[in-house]
C-alpha cells in the first residue's frame, strides 16, 4: 500500500520578504512543523549554522533524529540543489527535463529523493501533519511541485521591494545593490505567479504587509489553505504571539 502524500506548505518568494517569521509563527501550531530553508540543509551543516531552537544544527537532537530516520542511503549531505539549479533561469531546464526534452540530471534527482525522504522523515519523528518549507526557491518548489509523495500548496509571501531592499542591505553577509535586488524581485515573484497562480486551492498570495498589520486574520487564512482549518491560533492577545523556540534551518531570526 502506497504512503499518503506528505503535505507540505511552500513558502514561496524572495530572500528576506519575511518567511522567517511567519514560518515560526505558523510553528507555534500543533501539528505543523516549520523546517525553515529545507534546500539549504547541507549547506547550514557545512557552515556549522545554529538550528532555530539555539544548539548547532548538528547538535539538535530533533534533526539528529531526522537525520538518523533518513538511513544509510539518504545522508544528510544529499539534501543539497546547487545554486545553478535554484536560480529562477533554471526553471526552463526543469520544465524541458518534465517534457523529456532534456535527459534527467541525476544530481537533481537524487537531491529530489532526498529531500521527499525528509519531508517523511520529519512528519515521522516529529508527528507533524503539515510542514512548512521556507527555501523561497521557484526552482526548488517546483521539483517538489511535480514530485510523487508530496501534497504541495504554495503560499506565496511578497514584501514591499523598499522593505526587501532595505532589509537585505542590513545583512553583512549580502552585497547586493538595491537595484539588483530590485531585478531579483520582478523577476522572482511574476516567476512565482505563473507557476501557481491557476493552481485552483493551491496557490495563496499573502502580503508581508498584510500579515503584520492583521496576523491573526492571516494565520487563520494561511492555514485554512494549509489545510488545517480550526486549528487553535498561538495567539495570546489580538496582535501578540509568544514564540516558542522552533527547529527551522538558516533564514535570518525573528
């Protein structure tokens, strides 16, 4: 007998619209697990990255446990989609390789494996219903998208460009001119739209904006779309949540 799908909720974007803190938030809910940036996995464990609770990624014992679940055969190192293959242009290869167009890459494929035997493990070892994967990548969600054992609903979170260029200039690690991301930004989130935005129940945009002027409107929203209405709301007044520490990978902190 088949597995069911795993259900998972795409934060789809560009970096530094705000994923980070509306994936905690939706932590908060029992049943969800926000997994922060799936793609980059690898890469948190080569840079020796805190998780979201505050130890060393490595050192999580609730990774530790995804990671041990995974198996021989699917080692955390795997979970890796190199840049070529996350960027907005490599869309097209992905789409002529769906097509039979283009012969498979076997480094995508596996990395595809990896990452469905992730989602699984997580939902195994943690009891999750619902994960949410904050990689923002049109590239990457669309190998989820068209994946066999993956329920996928993107919920697509778009900033303001003056915020999104503000806030990646007060990231040391970014270099960035506000003109490039400004290209990033009109090229990313129209890419977004177009693979999504037809997708009848599968495709919600929300607007960081909106979501920190009414956040309890808009978590009731999201998850309704996530699929799990009348979910109990971590709110402790009208515009207030207490964050409990969360297990999400990179992204910048709430």
């Amino acid at each position: 007998m088949a597995e069911p799908p795993v259900r998972v909720l795409y934060v789809a974007g560009v970096s530094h619209c705000g994923s980070t803190l509306v994936g905690a938030v939706l932590g908060q809910v029992e049943g969800v697990f926000f997994a922060g940036e799936l793609a980059h996995v690898a890469r948190a464990l080569e840079r020796d990255l805190d998780c979201g609770c505050g130890r060393p990624l490595r050192e999580c014992p609730v990774w530790t446990d995804v990671f041990a679940a995974l198996g021989e055969g699917t080692p955390p190192d795997l979970l890796r989609l190199e840049h070529a293959e996350e960027r907005a242009r490599a869309l097209l290869r992905h789409l002529a390789r769906e097509r039979g167009l283009l012969r498979p890459s076997p480094p995508v494929e596996k990395a595809r494996a990896a990452y469905i035997e992730a989602l699984r493990a997580i939902c195994a070892t943690t009891g999750s219903r619902l994960v949410v994967d904050s990689s923002k990548s049109p590239a990457y969600g669309r190998l989820l998208d068209v994946s066999d054992g993956v329920d996928l609903r993107v919920l697509h979170l778009v900033r303001d460009p003056r915020g999104t260029a503000w806030s990646w200039r007060k990231a040391p690690e970014l270099t960035s001119s506000p003109v490039q991301v400004a290209a990033v930004w009109s090229v990313w989130n129209p890419t977004i739209e177009l693979l999504w935005r037809r997708r009848r129940g599968r495709y919600l945009r929300l607007r960081y904006e909106d979501f920190a002027r009414a956040p309890r409107e808009s978590l009731r929203r999201v998850l309704d779309f996530a699929g799990e209405p009348g979910a109990e709301l971590p709110f402790v007044s009208e515009r207030e949540v207490e964050l409990a520490p969360t297990h999400g990978v990179a992204g910048n902190r709430p």
